[in-house]
C-alpha cells in the first residue's frame, strides 16, 4: 500500500466511523453538509454566499439550495452590506439557532462517547495527531498552542535519544553509536544532576514537544551546551535563538564564566546561530564519527 492508498483508507475509515455519508445527519433529516452550513452561520458571519462557499469548498449552486431551503423554514435571513448593497449577508435567525442548538448538543455528545472508549494516552495521541494533519495541510484556523519551556519530565529521554538518532541518522546519516552517545549523555546527566548547575529545557506547544537544550558543568568556571535539537517543522521562527538564551541565562546566573560547545562543521544553521550568539569557533578538526567524515569543531563566548 503506498502513501495515496494509506490517505485513501484512511479517510473511507473516517467518513464511515463518523456516518458521514448517511442521509441523514445525527437523525435531524438534514445532510451533513447541510449540518455544515448550520455550524458556520452560526459561528460566524453574516456570511456573503460566496464566501462562505469557499469557506467549506462547496459548489455555489448547492449551496445557493442549501440556502433557499434554510430560508423557507425561516432559519435565515438576508441583510444588506453596509459596504455595497450589491452584496447581501446571509445569517441565522433565532428559529434557524433553536435548530442548531440540539445539533450543536448531540455532536458533542457523540465526539465525547467516542472519547470515553480510549484510555488517556490514546485520547492524547488522537488529539495529537489530529493536530498534525491539520498543521500539514496548513489549516488557517488551528491555534498556536501556548509555547512553553519546561524541565525533563518522565518520557522526555527517551524522546531526546529516539529524535536525536532518528534526524541525525536521516540528516547526517549517522548510524547507531551516535544515538549511544546521546543516551549516555541523558543518563549521566540525570544520575549526577546539580540543580544549581546544571538545567535542560524542553520546548512544547500542546502535547508536542519541539527541541531540547541542556547546559552542562564542564568546570566550576565553564559551562558546557550540549543536545540542542529543535525539530524540523520547529525551525526558522526564532525558536532556537529563544532557548540558546534560556542556557545562557542559566549559565550566568549559575557563576559560569564561560561556555563550551562542540558540534560539527556539517550544521551549518546552527553554526550560524551560535556566531550570531556571540560564541567563536576556537578549533576544527578532521575525525571519523558515526560512520561518516566528519570535522569536529569547538566553539565558546565568556559570560
């Protein structure tokens, strides 16, 4: 099965475990797209029809029926535009809401007995990865979820190894003693972590995490950074920048001094990002590492 048929079954599963397709929507003796129309002339509007054809993607000619048939039951009404009164509103009448109501109440009932069947982790990954597709077909209405920069909680090493090994091994081609390298890097940082010392950030929006960065005691004067990552659909937003100055930050109020990082020649964004930072590439050198050809570079600024 390739990826169109994977979409194509995917979206037969949806329509049926929805009922989309029935005749009748939620038993109201309405179509779903009728239904449809209802929900968006009540949440916004007054709408101009031909805008809200577009809105939902529909042909104007079933959707000037649609209208005609909401306007013999007296659920809509025209309005003039203030703006050109060639153009006229379109929108719900307090009966044309009282039909809406019990729709509105028995959809969220549904969605909800959905909901109650999957345990607190699946209810997660559903709301997740609708997100997701939401986000991949660049859906103007999905919020931004609230950016936030929190301390390793269960399941996040596991997360930094697992995403570290996956895009450096895709990025880079780095093979498995990389993703070794990483996991012994959380795993000595949680055993013998000084709070006052040392600190990780995970960056989230929602249930997704975006990057991580660490800084580490290298010396009681010198801080080292190490592990930062950001995701791939995380990057060019200023995000990077954000948490190299949280580390920093941190470093400062600590009593470091100076700070450390070694990275590759091969990451040339993030290379950038740390002269723009103020550190300096103090040392380059050729190596052999992970399976590839790789220079090794060394970078600082003072605190």
């Amino acid at each position: 099965m390739d990826e169109i048929d994977e979409i194509r079954e995917f979206n037969r599963f949806y329509t049926r475990e929805l009922g989309l397709l029935a005749r009748s929507s939620l038993g109201s003796g309405l179509g779903t797209g009728e239904v449809r129309v209802l929900y968006e002339l009540q949440h916004g509007g007054p709408w101009v029809a031909r805008d809200l054809a577009q809105r939902l993607a529909l042909d104007e000619g079933y959707l000037s029926r649609v209208l005609k048939g909401f306007e013999r039951r007296g659920w809509i009404e025209r309005r003039p535009d203030a703006g050109d009164a060639r153009r006229r509103g379109i929108a719900l009448t307090p009966a044309g809401a009282a039909a809406m109501a019990p729709l509105e109440d028995a959809t969220r009932a549904e969605i909800a007995a959905r909901l109650e069947r999957l345990d607190p982790d699946a209810r997660a990954g559903l709301l997740a990865g609708a997100a997701a597709v939401r986000r991949a077909f660049g859906d103007p209405d999905l919020p931004e979820p609230p950016l936030r920069f929190t301390d390793l909680a269960p399941g996040d090493a596991g997360w930094i190894i697992s995403r570290h090994g996956a895009l450096y091994a895709r990025d880079e081609g780095y093979d498995q003693t990389f993703e070794a390298l990483v996991a012994g890097i959380v795993a000595d940082f949680i055993r013998t972590r000084d709070p006052d010392r040392g600190r990780a950030w995970i960056a989230r929006a929602g249930q997704d995490r975006l990057g991580c960065i660490f800084c580490v005691r290298e010396t009681d004067e010198v801080a080292q950074l190490r592990l930062f990552l950001l995701e791939p659909a995380a990057r060019g937003r200023g995000l990077g920048r954000r948490m190299l100055d949280l580390c920093l930050g941190f470093a400062r109020e600590a009593g470091y001094r100076r700070m450390v990082l070694w990275t590759h020649e091969s990451h040339r964004a993030a290379c950038a990002l740390y002269a723009a930072a103020g550190f300096s590439m103090t040392g380059e050198t050729p190596a052999v590492a992970f399976g590839q050809a790789v220079v090794d570079q060394t970078w600082e600024r003072d605190l």
